[in-house]
C-alpha cells in the first residue's frame, strides 16, 4: 500500500481532501438555517398543530406521504404506490380510504373521482381524515376515488380525467378542487413539476450538459452549498419565490376557467356530474389567523401568486372568473379551529369542513 501512494502521492491528497469535504459538510448542519419542513418535523412544533398525544403518529403520516411520485403516461407523473401505517397509495396512485386497498381504485360505475393537488391527496392528514374520506362517509352508496396528488392542478387533472375515461366507465360524478396550485405553475403554456427533467432526457443537449446538471442537482443537496446559497446567495426562506405579473395571472385564470369548461362539457357527453370547487388559500381569508404553525414553519415561495390571483379573481376583476351553477367557491371557507397543518395544507377539521360544504352542493347536483 505504501508503495503505491509512494508513487501516486494525489491520491493521498485526493483523500485528504474528501475527509476535509464530508467534515466541512457535517459542520454545515448545525449552522444551516432550520427549513419549515426540519421544523415541522421536531415534536414541540407537532404536539402544538395535533395535538401532545398526536404527535407521533403524525411523524409517521409526513415520513410516508413523502415517497415522491412514478411516471405515468400522457400527465407525466402520478402518486408513487405505498403501503404505510397512515399513508396507503394504490397502483393507480389514488390515497385509500377504505380498509380494502381494492376499493381505492377506479373501476366506473357507482363512483365519484376526486381530482386536486396535494390538498386533495391529503398531505399532513391520515388516510381517514382527507376530504375523500369524509366525503365516503355521507355519501355511502357511492365509492370515493381520491386522484389528488402532489403538484397537481388543472391541466393535469384535466388531461387524466380524459384518460380515465378512455379506460374504465364513467363514474356518476367528478369534483376537481383548485386554486392553489395553478398560481403555484402560472406559466402558460404549460409546465407540470417534471416537464425540466423530462426536457432534459428527451431534448439532445449532449452528454456532456447533462452530466454538469446532473452533478449540479447533486452538489445543491450537500449541506455546505445550501450554506453558501443562504450567506452569500440567495435566500431559501420564501424569499427566492417568483412572483407572477398582472398578464400572467390573468392568463393562469383563464386557463383555470378553460379547464373547468372543458370538463364540464366531457362530462355532459358522458352523463357525468360535475361539481368545480374553488379550494380556500392560506393567502386570503382568514388563512393562518387560526392556525397553530409557527411563523418559522411557513414557506409560501411561489404560492404568493394564488393571493394575488384570489384577489384578482374576487375583489378587482370579476369579469376574469366565471364560475356557475357548477362551480363551488370556498375562497371565504373558514373554521375557528386551526385549518393548515403546514404553510398550506388542510387539517383534518378543515378538511372535514370542505367535504360537508361539497356534500351539500354535489347532493344537489346529484337530484
């Protein structure tokens, strides 16, 4: 061994080098700035949002629902399948609710879809406390089919909702609940959470380019660099978001409208009923005056947009907001317990309250 760092001594300089790199990289954490997600995770802040004797299964529920996403033909991506203590994911990726996994997936018939982002899935909450769930239990001749997942808005739901009908029956009702996430993904034409990585494998930008990105994505994750980001860089604190301008909004909300449109016209064709929910935002209304996150948990980023475009859509322009008799506006919502478990995803009390108010509008519909 000797002989051949004799005779090759950059390797020992090589290794001198990564021991100092994994130590500056250890020593880093302690004096990175704790990102909401770190906060949310330590038990004080958890017993405060659910309670002392919560607390624990909670940690379990944010450890499974975070197991990303798979690709799924023609909307990129769907709810990677899991089988946890709280969190459960079919092969369809829709959340379960019911006791038989069976039972989660779509088949047609005597079904009502539910299509939204991560609100929708359920984030933050067990299986039997998302808007699904409740909803399964005053609408028991129905099966309830959660399609909600992470990052989803509109278009996505648009385009699954087509698909799914191209393979299974069509159910007796669809809710599409949004808001949140089409100001989150403002750009038209469209860009989903993944539209880059799949740019990158599909576009040709060489070997070399990619390999660079590749190394760079990786690099961002070490601790040291995030350091660095946060003295000499940018902030990552919600203050690295990017804000949207008056043209862009506007065009986010007419695709929403559009979107809305054309589901309810594919379900006329089919006989399915369709209820459009505008979903409530922390960012108007009553938001986080209720709620028992602390300041230093919250993480708004680019969801700064959807107040922007709430307002917009409820208070200035009204002319860009066309909602009717098919259309569920819940901007206003409120409770007087706490309604986020996080920067911006329901509690199960919120969530509780969401479905009673979609119960009451789909029962009608429904008639």
């Amino acid at each position: 061994m000797s002989k051949i760092l004799d005779k090759h001594p950059y390797i020992i300089v090589a290794m001198i080098v990564l021991f100092f790199g994994i130590t500056l990289n250890y020593i880093a954490h302690f004096f990175l700035e704790k990102r909401p997600g770190h906060v949310l995770m330590q038990q004080p802040v958890l017993e405060n949002i659910y309670g002392k004797d919560m607390a624990e299964d909670y940690k379990i529920v944010l450890s499974e629902q975070g197991l990303g996403q798979k690709y799924y033909p023609f909307v990129e991506f769907i709810e990677k399948p899991r089988e946890g203590k709280f969190v459960n994911v079919s092969e369809q990726g829709t959340r379960c609710h019911y006791p038989d996994r069976d039972i989660c997936q779509a088949g047609g018939g005597q079904e009502i879809w539910i299509f939204g982002g991560s609100t929708t899935f359920g984030y933050g909450v067990k299986d039997n406390e998302t808007i699904a769930a409740f909803l399964s239990k005053v609408f028991p001749e129905y099966r309830i089919i959660n399609f909600g997942a992470g990052y989803y808005y509109s278009t996505n739901e648009r385009i699954r909702f087509e698909n799914l009908l191209a393979e299974f029956p069509p159910p007796k009702a669809a809710i599409f609940i949004d808001g949140l996430n089409d100001f989150y993904f403002f750009n038209v034409p469209d860009q989903s959470k993944f539209s880059g990585v799949l740019s990158l494998i599909l576009n040709e930008e060489g070997l070399a380019n990619s390999f660079i990105k590749l190394l760079r994505a990786n690099l961002e994750k070490l601790a040291i660099y995030r350091l660095f980001e946060e003295k000499f860089g940018h902030a990552v604190l919600g203050k690295g978001h990017t804000p949207a301008d008056h043209e862009q909004i506007l065009r986010a909300i007419h695709r929403l409208n559009l979107n809305h449109s054309i589901v309810e016209s594919i379900g006329d064709k089919f006989g399915i009923t369709i209820l459009n929910v505008i979903q409530p935002i922390p960012l108007y209304g009553v938001g986080h005056k209720t709620s028992h996150v602390p300041r230093k948990a919250l993480n708004f980023g680019d969801h700064i947009n959807s107040g922007a475009a709430y307002r917009l859509m409820f208070e200035s322009d009204r002319k860009s907001f066309q909602p009717n008799s098919k259309t569920l506006n819940l901007a206003d919502l409120s409770i007087e317990e706490g309604m986020y478990v996080d920067t911006v995803h329901y509690s199960p009390k919120f969530n509780q309250e969401i479905a009673y108010k979609i119960h009451t509008k789909l029962s009608r519909l429904l008639k």
